[in-house]
C-alpha cells in the first residue's frame, strides 16, 4: 500500500505496485544468478514450506542489499 500511496501522491496514473514487482522478479530470475530465496527474500515473501521457516532465522540483508543495488543499476542503465 505504501508505494501505491507514493504513486497517487506523485499524480502517476497507469501503474500498478504490482507491474513493478512482477518486473523486479522477471528480472532477478532471468537476468542473474541471484538465488530465488533472496529474491523472494527482497519482495517480502515468504520462503519455504513450516519446516524450513522455522529453522530459517537470518534475514539475508547484504544478500537482499546486493540484490536491490543490481536493480537499481539495471534501471539506471534503462533509463538512459
């Protein structure tokens, strides 16, 4: 909801949050050699079936961080 707030409040019509997402994901899945967790990961998704979340305790932060600076780059370089 935040980021479709962010867009009313700038007046842009025609974008939807999810069109972003589904683009961060087609990305991050076709175009590097992230891990599918971190990508995941980075959409606030949640991993893995009960079993695996309850031994899952980190959060991958330089992980996702990485992930999130390599998307900014590939927008940049498409803006241009």
């Amino acid at each position: 909801m935040a980021f479709k707030q962010l867009l009313v409040r700038m007046d842009e019509t025609g974008f939807v949050p999810h069109g972003f997402r589904s683009s961060f994901r087609d990305w991050c899945g076709e175009c590097t050699p992230f891990p599918r967790e971190v990508a995941e990961a980075a959409l606030a998704h949640i991993v893995g079936n009960s079993v695996e979340q309850a031994y899952r305790r980190g959060d991958a932060l330089e992980k996702r961080r990485k992930v999130m600076e390599a998307w900014g780059a590939f927008i940049c370089l498409r803006d241009k």
